[in-house]
C-alpha cells in the first residue's frame, strides 16, 4: 500500500505547472498548494464537513507554538474550481465556531483548461492502463490521509490535561516548635536542653506578645496566671514535677497549642 501511495504521489508531482503567471498566492487545479497564517488565539482546524467533491479542501501540515503566544499553522489546500478563495470558509476554531474574526486569507486556483475539465491534471499523457483505473481510488486515499493527520493531531493536544501544581507547604509555626517539646514534657522525656529551649521559645514569645520587661522567674509567674499562656505553662510545670502523672492524649496536646498555631516559628536563641 506505502508503495502504491508512493506512486500516487509521484504522479501527482511530474504532472505540476512550473509556474502559476496569474496567481501571487495559489495554485493549479487538483495541486496541492501551502500557505502559512498566524493565529493570535484559539486553536483552528478544517471544517469536518468538508467532502472529497468540494470546491476546496483544507488540512494543518504543521503547528509551530510561538513564544509570545499564538501559533503559525502552515496549511495545505487543493481546489477544483479556479478562483480566488478564502481558506477562512473551510476552516473553523476547534470549538466550530467560525473565523471570521481573522484576516481573509485568499488564494488562487488557476487552470489552464476549459471549465468542463476536472483537474488541470488531465494536461498531462495518458497513463498506462494499469494506473487509470487506480488513480481516482489513490487520490482518495490520499486525500483521507491528508484530512485525518491533522485531526489527530489536534485532538491529542485538546486532550493533554494542564500539569497539576502542588501548592507549596505553609510555613512552621510556633506550635510546630513547641508541639514535640510539649510531647516530651508530658511523657517524662524532656532533658534539660529540651526544657530550656522549651522555656526559651515561650518567654520570647509572651515577652514580645506582651511588652514585659521583667526578670526570667517574674515572667514565668506572670505568664502562669495569663488566660492564653497559662493553661499550658501550668500544664508543663505539673509534669515536669509529676512525671508518672496523666499522660495527655494528642487532641488535649493540640488544645493546649491552640494560641500558637498562627504564630510565625521563632529562633531558640
């Protein structure tokens, strides 16, 4: 079948004018012409009502994404009618929605033939009996090929889904600091170095919160009666005194961190 394309196309090839004397944009009838359009927005693509007896076809060779937006589509066209034609009656938005809003994109088919004649094709020597009578069936083929490749083409990029961005992580805050401190406290594991970073973080804390100016044990009695800091002050200072004590469960933990939670994370210096 490649090889049979192959001479189809072959054909097709030999059969082309040299030059085109009345048409700047254009083509001979039933050869197959290009032309390159940019679009700003939106995807185009051929009508898909086109049919094989038309007065012009249309398909998208090629795509190239342009880096400012838009996109340069290099069209390939055919006609069977000489004229000047506007590409834009046989191509719509990938929606369906016509394409008014661009430039008209005309071109011209000439013949050097009489209107009667199908293709100027037909200027060319008869072919050999063994390729007449395939040559309306390869030139089908042909065009089917040229109509479908693009339709793939644009349909696989209509269905490529947009990448899925993970949102970053929020920032630590200072519950995020205290909370395996408060868990160690509660379980009897906190060292000294632990409950004097534990200490430090809260008095920096309600020192900055609050506008103390006291000494380190002053805060701490004041910080054990406040109505936000107190509750876990005094939960601290009883285990660390009752360390067999209740232990916590983590909803209670979370409860006691509840007035830290949108505090930025500080630095235990």
């Amino acid at each position: 079948m490649l090889g049979a394309l192959l001479i189809a196309a072959s054909v097709l090839a030999q059969d082309a004018p040299e030059a085109l004397p009345d048409a700047s944009v254009g083509t001979t009838r039933g050869i197959t012409g290009t032309i390159s359009v940019q679009v700003d927005s939106g995807t185009i693509r051929a009508r898909p009502d086109l049919a094989l007896d038309d007065p012009l076809l249309v398909r998208i060779a090629q795509i190239r994404e342009l880096e400012g937006g838009g996109a340069i589509y290099d069209l390939e066209y055919m006609g069977t009618t000489a004229g000047v034609h506007d590409l834009r009656d046989v191509l719509v938005f990938a929606d369906g929605s016509p394409i008014d809003n661009l430039d008209p994109i005309e071109v011209v088919i000439a013949s050097h033939l009489g209107i009667d004649s199908p293709v100027d094709l037909d200027m060319t020597a008869t072919p050999p009996s063994s390729l007449r009578g395939g040559y309306l069936f390869w030139l089908t083929v042909l065009a089917i090929v040229w109509l479908l490749v693009p339709m793939v083409i644009i349909a696989r990029r209509m269905m490529q889904r947009p990448p899925v961005l993970t949102p970053p992580a929020p920032p630590p805050t200072l519950a995020d600091q205290l909370r395996p401190l408060v868990r160690a406290a509660a379980q009897g594991e906190l060292d000294v170095d632990a409950q004097a970073r534990l200490e430090l973080l809260l008095h920096k804390h309600w020192q900055r919160e609050l506008a103390l100016d006291m000494k380190p044990h002053e805060v701490l009695a004041a910080l054990r009666t406040h109505s936000e800091a107190g509750p876990l002050v005094r939960a601290i200072e009883s285990w660390l005194h009752n360390p067999r004590g209740q232990n916590p469960t983590p909803g209670e933990i979370s409860e006691l961190l509840a007035p830290y939670d949108s505090i930025p994370a500080h630095e235990a210096t």
